[in-house]
C-alpha cells in the first residue's frame, strides 16, 4: 500500500515540476508570441480598432513563490500589462 502511494506521489510531484517548467517557459516566449499573432480587433459598428502593442509588454513580478501559494491557498499568478491603441 505505502509503495503504491510513494509512486503516486513521485508522479504528480513530476507533474507539478512540468506544469511549472512549461508556465515559465510559456511566459518567456510563448506569451508574445501569441500576443504577436494576432491581428488588431475591429468592431464595426462602433468604428473602433484596437491594436496591441505586444513587443511593450510588461509582466509584475510574482510575491509568492510556488510552496508559498499552495501552503496559503492562492493563485500562483502574475499580473500582465498589454499596451493598445
């Protein structure tokens, strides 16, 4: 039983370290990459565009620390500002 539950556990903490390697390595390149892609937003009936400006993005540095999030119950998350026009 203890066997059982010791791979288990190896398992997901693996599934954990993946999860965060590919969060990072989303917010370093993946992020502005998809910002870049996409093209600006019309809505016409308003006559409004909106254009992101993604190469000016800034990202606020996170407080917490993974262990730290779980341990009080909070979302591990950065907040994201995008410049538009």
């Amino acid at each position: 039983m203890f066997i059982l539950f010791y791979r288990f556990l190896f398992f997901f903490i693996d599934l954990l370290k993946i999860q965060r390697e590919s969060f990072y390595s989303f917010l370093k390149t993946g992020l502005i990459q998809e910002i870049s892609l996409n093209k600006p937003i019309f809505w016409n009936n308003h006559n409004l565009q909106i254009i992101f400006y993604s190469q000016y993005y800034k990202l606020v540095p996170i407080l917490l620390n993974s262990q730290i999030a779980i341990y009080e119950s909070k979302t591990f998350s950065c907040k994201l500002y995008l410049p538009v026009h």
